[in-house]
C-alpha cells in the first residue's frame, strides 16, 4: 500500500520521513504467486531456440552388451536436424565424431563443461572425468545453430 504524501507546504521530521519510505519500500518486498510462476516459465523458454539432437543408438541397451568384452566403453548415438553425433564413452576420455566441422561441447548438469573443435571429418575428442555418474549431455555448435543432446549418465 502506497500512503499519498500530505501538500508541499507540509513540513516532515526525520523520523517520519523514514517511515513513510520504509512503509512504500515494503510494499514491494512481496511479489506476487503469479508472477514468480511467469518469470520460472519464461526462464525455461531460454533454450527454445535450440534443437534437440535424439539418441537413436545406446550400446548399454543391446543385450550383448552384458556378454561383450568391452568393458567400461559406451557408445552412444545421436540424430536431428541433419545432424548425427557418434560418441565413445571410455573412462575419462570421449571420442566422437559429428557431421561437418563445428564445436562440440560436453555439458554436466553441474555447470561444468569441456569443449573441442571437431576437425575437417568431423573427429574430436575430450579428455573429461566421467566417473562421477552425474548426468552430462552434448551441445553441437555450427554456424549459429546449438543442438543439444538429451541428458545421459555415462
């Protein structure tokens, strides 16, 4: 609630003044329900100019995989918008490769990040500690495109 100041000619003490100040300042400490709800969904709209690359191929998922000698390397295979991402989850290293040249950036849930610069045929790779079972996802950057990957724990 806003209290309306009293006439120009009306002289205030200190003390008064303060209250009348606090008084309005406090009236806009409190934000609405309504509009906290807005500001989160907005927020979530950040990203919705990014395409999402779908995982089309999970190793882990083929039923060979629990006979397989292959222990501790993943492969993990991404798709969309024109695009195919091939990656190899070994220990602390990534090995990939991607459709054309670009960046690719690997992205923990955590904030953290590690980045290479595919080459002329698309190979990259990432020395990254993958071993503490938090989600990551990748992020393809060409030109002005991001495609993202949907999150995975390695």
């Amino acid at each position: 609630m806003v209290t309306m100041c009293p006439s120009s000619d009306s002289q205030f003490g200190d003390d008064e003044l303060e209250g009348l100040v606090q008084e309005t300042l406090a009236a806009d400490r409190e934000v609405p329900d309504g509009w906290r709800e807005a500001a989160r969904a907005a927020y979530a709209w950040r990203t919705v100019d990014e395409e999402l690359l779908a995982l089309t191929y999970d190793s882990e998922q083929e039923p060979a995989a629990a006979v397989r000698g292959d222990e501790g390397t993943r492969t993990l295979e991404f798709s969309g918008d024109g695009l195919a991402l091939e990656v190899e989850l070994t220990g602390g290293r990534v090995l990939g490769q991607v459709t054309g040249a670009g960046e690719v950036v690997l992205e923990w849930a955590d904030g953290r990040t590690a980045s290479a610069t595919a080459d002329g045929s698309g190979f990259f790779s990432l020395d990254a500690a993958l071993a503490d079972g938090g989600p990551v996802r990748f992020c393809v950057r060409r030109g002005g495109a991001r495609l993202v990957t949907e999150w995975v724990v390695p």
